[in-house]
C-alpha cells in the first residue's frame, strides 16, 4: 500500500512514510492535508483577540538562532516591573483580548517573586482573562535556579492564576541538533516531561518546533512522531505550530532557507503525521501573514490571534512588532476563502465572523 493509499484510509503513517510525503508533489500533498483538515474543521480558520507580553530579555542561556536576549547583537537589557505588565494586560483587556501571552528570556537577576507575581498581579487585576505563560524552557530554568522540583514550579504556577503553557523551548528534538542550536537550554527529554506533568494537573499546552535552519527533514519528523506519542500518553496538546526559523541578528550561519513549498509540505506533513492533536497553527508572524493564509489550505486551521506587540520573533526580523488590527485579520481570512472564528485560549468557539 503506498503513502497516499495509506493516509486516505486514516491509517497511522511512521517515520518512512512521512519522509516518503515530502517526495510527492505539492499539489498532491496539499490535497491530502486539505482532506484530512476539511474533515476536522471544515472551512473555519480559528484566531484569537491576544497580547503578547516579553517582559525581560535578560538571559542566562545563549542560543544561537536568538535575536531577542540582551547580547553583543541586542545590546539593550529590560526587565519591566509588575506594574508595567499589568498596565498592558490592562490596555490589551480594554481593547478585547481574551489572552496574555506571557514568555520572555531566563532571567537569573529578576527572581521567582518577579515571575510568578506578574501571573498574580494579572489575574488579581484581570480575573477573567486567560494568562498563557512560561515555555518549557523557562520552567526548567526556574527549577534549577533556585532549586525547586518541576512539580513545584509547575504547582506555583497554577497557584498563581496560570491557565495554560505555550509551545515554545521546544526547537528541535533531536539531540545532536538541540546541543549545536541552544546547548545548556533544557533537554528534549525534559521538555516532554514537563508537558507531560502539566497535562497530568488537567491542563493544556501548545507545543512547538523551530524548523529551517541546520535540521533536515527526518529531524522535523521525529519531532512530530515524539510529540504524537505524549498526545496518546496526555492528550494534553491543544495545538501544533510549526515555526520557521528567523534569520537575522543570530549566531547561527544558516545559508539555505527553506522554500515557501519546503514550508509549506512541512506544515501539510504535520496535519497528517499528528492523527491525534486537532490543531495546526500557522503562526503569521513567523511564517508572514500571506504564507499562514496560503497554509490555511495545507492542513493548517489557525493563525494564532492579533497580537499587538511581539519582540522575540521580531528582533529576528518578523514582521510582528505591532501586531495586526481585527478588522484587517477578519478581512484576510474571508478574502482567502475561509471563515473568521474567534476562539478562546482552549479552542471554544466565541464568535463565527
């Protein structure tokens, strides 16, 4: 039975079926995705009315695809007082966001009261928004910093009014890549692990991967089939984001960028690879808004939310820094043949534009 055979059938495909997907064509790849996303989610593209919030970009780590930590390529050290943060939780909630999302660097001089008191002075302020903060990576770094369990941080955590993780830390799984694109940060294994112990306490997360820069295609893969298999353990991962490496202002020398196609197959392979997470999330900022709503029809049904402001992915050179108006949004996703919903932080439906 060949590949395309296989997946028509809904039969789970393994590491060289997958790898065999990125030889077909594109069109007949993306007909397979548009399949297989139509029969979940039919013509709907999903976003959500969020801010993003990067409240430090002092860093004790060193990768080398990162732009935003305070370095010889980012001279400019920040930490923002609570205050601030709730102020532009404040601003976001007036405007009508449903979400803060709230990652930034591995800030040994903030301390755990800085991070875990922005979450409580949030939700203090803001009951009813939905506070998505701290990646995998972060976690870790608070555990070993000041000497606490992953049960522990992960238990403040929710204690302190965080309702969900992002995906991001996750980069790429495979060792050989992880130890050359960000040694010292945390471990594939240990990014699991901590997912795995956040979807144990009944809550969702998003997971991840950084693709285009020193990794091949079977690295992509693997990445996937690691993250299928938590989803059979938890079901825990609401969403997949496939996120194209940025290039500017980094460390690491990257000659080759991948095609709109190669990122594109990526994506569509994604859809039919994770049979058991329900979301492919094309994240405009990283991908461009013309290529997420162009994604939109290989197997992606999400495009992340306005924004407002971003830093990491912009001092990389995305085009994030501010964001993109609703009415923009909404008129972007009808002009491609799709139909507006606004969703909140765990995929409940909240309006159909």
């Amino acid at each position: 039975m060949d590949v395309v055979e296989k997946v028509r059938k809904g039969e789970r495909i393994g590491m060289e079926e997958a790898m065999a997907l990125y030889d077909l064509d594109l069109y007949t790849l993306g007909k397979l995705a548009d399949e297989k996303r139509r029969a979940l989610h039919g013509k709907k593209s999903y976003f959500n009315i969020n801010r993003h919030i990067n409240p430090t970009n002092v860093c004790k780590d060193v990768c080398k695809f990162c732009a935003y930590s305070a370095s010889r390529k980012n001279p400019n050290p920040y930490t923002m007082p609570v205050e601030e943060v709730v102020r532009i939780a404040k601003e976001a909630w007036d405007r009508g966001a449903k979400e803060v999302h709230i990652v930034s660097a591995h800030n040994p001089e903030a301390g755990l009261e800085w991070y875990l008191g922005m979450f409580k002075a949030v939700k203090e302020a803001l009951p009813e928004i939905h506070v998505k903060a701290l990646t995998a990576a972060e976690i870790n770094f608070l555990a070993e910093e000041y000497g606490l369990t992953i049960d522990e941080v992960l238990d403040r955590m929710i204690e302190n009014g965080v309702d969900s993780m992002p995906g991001g830390g996750a980069e790429i799984f495979d060792e050989g890549v992880r130890d050359y694109i960000c040694k010292g940060k945390v471990s594939s294994q240990g990014w699991l692990e901590i997912h795995r112990k956040w979807h144990e306490r009944g809550r969702k997360s998003n997971a991840t991967m950084l693709f285009g820069h020193v990794e091949k295609r079977e690295h992509r893969v693997d990445h996937m089939l690691r993250l299928r298999a938590l989803q059979d353990e938890t079901g825990g991962f609401n969403c997949f984001i496939p996120l194209v490496y940025q290039r500017e202002n980094n460390y690491l020398k990257v000659e080759e960028f991948p095609t709109g196609q190669e990122i594109l197959k990526t994506m569509a392979i994604a859809r039919l690879v994770l049979d058991n997470i329900p979301n492919i999330k094309a994240y405009w900022v990283t991908s461009t808004i013309n290529l997420a709503l162009i994604a939109q029809e290989y197997g992606a049904n999400d495009l992340d939310g306005t924004i407002e402001r971003e830093s990491i992915n912009a001092a990389a050179g995305a085009q994030s820094a501010h964001g993109m108006p609703l009415e923009e949004f909404v008129h972007l996703i009808k002009d491609s043949g799709f139909i507006p919903v606004e969703r909140d932080s765990l995929y409940n439906e909240l309006k159909v534009w």
